[in-house]
C-alpha cells in the first residue's frame, strides 16, 4: 500500500527540517501500529485520519432526560395513587381475614360448629384472595411502569432522531448507562458535544 521510494507525481521524497524521509516516517508508524491494535482499528484509525472533517460526536445523560421528561411526572404520580389503592385493598383484606378467623374461634367455643365451619371456609377464600393479590397487583404495577417507561423513552429517541437530523453527529452515547461491568458506557470522550440541556428542553412542552 505504501512505497518508500519515490512516486511518479513526486520529484523527491518530502523531508523534515533534520532531513528525515516523511514517507519513512510514516511507514513506521504504521509498522508499529500493525502490532498495538487489531486490523479494524487500525483502518478506522487512518480513515478518520485521511477523512476531510473528522466526525462528531455527542454524548446525552438519558437518565437526567427521563427525569425531566413532563410524562415522567405524570406517570410517577399515578404509579403512587394505583401502589396506594393496592395496599390499601390488601390491608382491608387483611382485616377482614383477622376478623373472620376472630368469629370463627368465638363459634367454635360457643359450640356452633357449623356456623364455624363457614366462617373457616370465608376465611381459607380470604387468605387465597390475599394471596393472589399480592402476586397480581406487583405484576400490574411491573407492567404499568414498564409501559409508561417505554412510551416515554420511545419519545425521547424519536427527539434525539430529530435533534440530530438538524446537527448531523456521526454518534451519540448515552453516558448515563453502564456496561455489564458496571463500569459507564462512556469512560471518556474528549471533544464529544454534551447534549443533554438541549434534549432536555425539546422533551419539555
């Protein structure tokens, strides 16, 4: 790919002020280049080297968005108000089983067994009806957060996309995400443009 000897178009080799050969330069660099990254690197490497403008890049802290996000407020409030009402119906329940499981000792001692017997009977529906409860109402919530999440973050993608579409960045990271590591997406990223108040202020009405 590279010649350290003289080309056609060229009439000698282009020198350093201490008069060493760039061309020997360069193809050294690239042999030691070789050897300290993978071949893809290495071809990105000198595509964005030999690229007119180099491309740019933005990162956007998706977390403080979502929190910004006026739907978030929203949805966060009523997730409260449906949390409440399910503890509120377990409680109830709760009180209703105590209080049946109470009539049924006081029938039993009283010698009204059959009476007891459907008191006991009120109370093993109670206790499946709690039991149910609590597995319904978490995956009802589960669900409902996940729904809200998810139109949420479908609208800040779709302003990222539109954003975007007017600055033309080559990439933008989300620097608030973690890697299975759990070390940030983004450790660094010198000369990457930080978008996230202009996000921000597009997600807002």
């Amino acid at each position: 790919m590279f010649s350290s000897g003289p080309s056609s178009s060229v009439a000698r080799p282009l020198a350093t002020a201490d008069g060493i050969d760039r061309r020997s330069l360069l193809c050294e660099a690239i042999r030691v280049l070789r050897q300290l990254l993978p071949a893809h690197l290495l071809l990105a490497a000198f595509a964005h080297a030999a690229s007119p403008e180099a491309p740019r890049f933005a990162v956007v802290d998706l977390t403080a968005v979502f929190e910004a996000h006026p739907r978030t407020a929203t949805e966060t409030a009523r997730l409260s108000v449906a949390r409440q009402a399910a503890r509120d119906d377990f409680r109830a329940k709760s009180k209703a089983l105590k209080d049946t499981l109470q009539r049924h000792q006081e029938l039993l001692r009283a010698g009204n067994k059959s009476a007891a017997a459907l008191e006991l009977e009120k109370a093993n529906e109670l206790e499946r009806l709690i039991a149910d409860l609590g597995t319904t109402n978490q995956k009802n919530l589960e669900e409902r957060f996940r729904q809200a999440k998810e139109g949420i973050m479908d609208d800040i993608a779709r302003v990222i996309r539109e954003f975007n579409a007017e600055r033309g960045y080559a990439l933008v990271l989300d620097k608030s995400a973690a890697s299975a590591n759990g070390l940030p997406q983004v450790i660094d990223a010198p000369g990457a443009v930080d978008i996230t108040a202009e996000i921000i202020a597009r997600v807002k009405p």
